[in-house]
C-alpha cells in the first residue's frame, strides 16, 4: 500500500478520534457544532473502511438517531484523488455515447486508440502515445464537450460524493501542522458541488478539459513523471466556503500489449484551501 494511502488512513482515523472524544474539547465538537448538533445524548463515529463500504465517504458518525456521511481530504500543496476508474466504468455510470467513449479513450492513449493505431502519419501530434483534445476530430471533441456539460453536475457529484446510502453529505479538509493544531473546514457537499459546477465545460489552451471549476487532464503510468505534472498544471486559486486545494480524478486504461495494467489517468485539479 502507498504511504499516500496509509496517510489518508491515519488522517481519517484522526477525524473518527476527534468526532469520539468531543467532550474533552475536541475538533470535533466543533464539527457538530457546525452541522447543527447542539443538544444530543450520544457520539459514535468509523470509518468506512472498517465497515465494509467502497464509497466516498471516509467516516460514518452517528449523532443519536442521525447518520452522518463525511468525505476526508487531506490537505496538502500537490492534490487529492478523487477517482480512479477505468474509462468503460466511466462510460457505463455515465451511459457515454459510444463516440464520447471513444473520445477519452484516445485523450488516454488506450491501445486501439492511440495515435499509431490511427492516423498514417504522428509528426505533427503532440505527443505519439496520445491525442489531446484539441487534436481530435471537430465533431468528435464538440461532441465530448457537448456530453460533459450536459452531465457536468452528475459527473462532479458522482466523483465528490458518490451515490448511494453511503453518499457523503459533507467534505472535511484537514491540513496537518508540525508547529500547531490541525486546521480543518467543513462543507456541505451541496455547496462543494455548486462551486466546482461553477463554468462550462471546454477544452483548454493546453489541450486539455476544462469541467466547471475542475481542469481535466491525462496521467500516464511513466513513474511519476506525467503525475508530477499533474502537481504543477496550472489553476486559478478558488474558494469554496474557505476551502481550497487540489483534487485528482483518475482514469484507469488497461494496455494488452504488455499484459500488465498500464495506467493513463484524467487528473481533475480543483482548489480547496482549509480555512484558518
């Protein structure tokens, strides 16, 4: 397992010991605090991982009779996965027109899609192992843009909150520091949706997608290389209630070629700061 997972872990159990302890003065009395508890007999919070569910929400609190469902983030200066699925999973949620499909596929360079199994000549294209959208046909890429903004507020509930019983209700960003407290924010998911819906989708300068506040763009499984890009890709620092801070949204494409999973990913950098 990756330490950036086993951070995550240790970060959502973190928030599962500050929902417990409430009464001595914890974070989490202010948590409740603002979700509207004031008066309850009784606290019991987990993660979800204990339990069983794949969703995305991190932690269940129960406030007496009252479920609660919450996604954690961590903040940190690079970003946060949202997702991480393959493109006919994506298709499939999504019910994609079989030319949009094809569309991210060739923006992921899946094999059958990339530009060697399909144009005679690549010189002129950016990079030969994938196409960027604006290298694609004209009523291809319109066609995917088109899809994008029809779905826009589907497909950023879906990658934020998930659906479901499990669906989360609200997103705790937490920013671990060495010299202090941790500081965190809490957000209704409502409003976290809103503001990353915000705009229309396009395709950007870069050649690549552009879904409301969220920049979509490749990530390739070149050990590291292409993710590290991902870090630096250029966005407009935004605010959601006080939050802000990078967010990743994956795609997993298969290659045969090597019978081994070859990774080539969408990377949807959002902005979440957590307030003071």
């Amino acid at each position: 397992m990756s330490q950036t997972a086993l951070s995550g872990f240790r970060n959502e159990d973190w928030v599962v010991g500050q929902f417990n302890s409430h009464r001595s003065g914890s974070c989490g009395a202010g948590w409740l605090d603002a979700m509207g508890y004031r008066h309850f007999s009784r606290v019991c919070a987990q993660t979800t991982r204990r339990m069983g569910f794949f969703n995305k929400a991190d932690v269940l609190v129960l406030v007496d009779d009252n479920v609660e469902w919450i996604s954690v983030k961590k903040f940190i200066a690079s970003f946060n996965q949202i997702d991480k699925r393959r493109v006919g999973v994506f298709a499939e949620i999504w019910k994609m027109p079989d030319a949009v499909t094809d569309s991210l596929r060739m923006y992921c360079g899946e094999e059958g899609y990339r530009p060697s199994d399909i144009c005679e000549s690549i010189s002129s294209l950016r990079d030969p192992r994938r196409f960027f959208m604006d290298e694609l046909p004209n009523g291809q890429k319109e066609q995917a843009v088109s899809f994008l903004n029809k779905k826009k507020k589907k497909i950023i509930r879906d990658v934020m909150a998930g659906r479901g019983r499990a669906a989360a209700r609200w997103m705790l960003a937490v920013e671990e520091r060495l010299d202090a407290p941790p500081k965190s924010a809490l957000v209704r998911m409502d409003d976290v949706v809103r503001h990353y819906a915000e705009g229309p989708a396009l395709i950007t300068r870069t050649g690549n997608l552009r879904l409301g506040r969220i920049t979509i763009q490749r990530k390739g499984g070149d050990g590291g290389k292409t993710r590290r890009k991902c870090y630096n890709s250029s966005s407009h620092p935004e605010s959601c209630s006080g939050l802000t801070g990078r967010m990743c949204l994956e795609i997993r494409t298969p290659d045969r070629s090597t019978g081994a999973g070859h990774r080539a990913a969408v990377a949807a950098c959002g902005q979440m700061r957590p307030s003071a």
